[in-house]
C-alpha cells in the first residue's frame, strides 16, 4: 500500500502523462479509505471526473457519506458544456449509484434504518429542492433510466394520505408536468403512469 505523499503524485502523472484515469479510479476503488485522510483522495478525483473513484471514497472512509457524491455529481451534470455523451453516461452512472445506494434486504449497503435514513435523503435531494432540478437533469439526460429508477425506488415507500410516496409522487408530478415535449411522448406518459402505478 503507497502512503499517499506517494500515491497522489503518481495518479496525477497516469492521469495528465500517460492519460490513463481508468488505471487510476481502479487503483483509488481498491484502497482501504475506512482510516484514511481522504480529503486529497476527493480532490483527485473530483479534478479528474473519476466518479467512481470519489463515491467509494465518500461511501467507504470515514463517516460513510451517500449524499455528497451525489451533490457533486449532479452539479456536474448541470454544467451547460458538457458534452451529450458525457451527460447521458454520468446520468447513468448516478442512477446506478442511487439504486444500489437505496437497496434494501440482502447485499444492501449499512442496516435497514442507515437505509431508510439514506432513501429519505437522496431521494430528498432529488426530487425536492425547487423545480426538482436534480431529477429534472436526469430525466433530461436519459428519461428511460430515470424512470426505471423512479418506479424501483417509490416501491417501497408506504402509501396512503400524508405518507412519503405520496409527497414524493405529488413531487413527481410537480416535476414532469411542465416539461412540455418530454412529458407528451408516449415514453414518458407510459413511465409515469408505472410509476404511479396506474
């Protein structure tokens, strides 16, 4: 194991010398960060777009934290100049995140209740600030995926008058109302609908 004196220099060298960022990420994913000063680790990766890299950090070092690479990476979708591509593959990459991040039962990430604390957050994050900006960015991005991701992760919330799936779906609503073009397409209308699980 490189202290990371050592390990930081010789990432930034892989990365802006022999363009390498995939040998990188691969490098910081497989670090042990629980007791690690992972301040610089961040800073590396968020210069160098490694998102793979800055969720293990964040998720695996101390204080286990789901919500901050979220932030980051939503803010850099919402960067005007990034490239179609580069949105559609980091809105992927979130949701993927996210799902995994808010899955319950076998193979889920901390207990049930670090789980549910987690969903109420995220799911928080994306979908009530206002406008719904962040899941906005994502419909955008890639509407399918986004969707998949709506329907798997209202399951779960209870029902009822009052109750978090329907703040959230009166949230959603909110949302995809005015999007005009987007929320006409039979893509879309159909989405919704399982959603809301018409």
């Amino acid at each position: 194991r490189l202290p990371l004196p050592v390990l930081l220099p010789l990432a930034s060298h892989f990365i802006a010398t022999l363009r390498k960022p995939d040998v990188v990420e691969t490098v910081i994913s497989a670090l042990d960060v629980g007791s690690t000063e992972t301040k610089p680790l961040i800073t590396l990766c968020r210069q160098h777009a490694l998102y793979g890299a800055l969720v293990h950090v964040y998720t695996k070092g101390p204080g286990r934290n789901f919500l901050a690479p979220l932030e980051f990476m939503m803010q850099q979708l919402a960067v005007p100049t990034l490239p179609a591509q580069e949105r559609a593959r980091l809105a992927t990459f979130i949701l993927s995140f996210v799902t995994g991040a808010l899955k319950s039962g076998r193979g889920a990430l901390g207990t049930e209740e670090e789980v549910a604390a987690r969903r109420s957050s995220m799911l928080s994050y994306l979908l009530e600030p206002p406008d719904a900006a962040p899941i906005r960015s994502l419909l955008a991005a890639d509407p399918r995926a986004t969707f998949q991701f709506l329907t798997a992760a209202f399951a779960d919330l209870p029902e009822g008058k009052g109750s978090s799936r329907q703040t959230m779906l009166a949230s959603l609503v909110r949302m995809v109302v005015p999007m005009g073009g987007l929320a006409a397409s039979e893509l879309c209308v159909g989405d919704v609908a399982a959603v809301l699980g018409l």
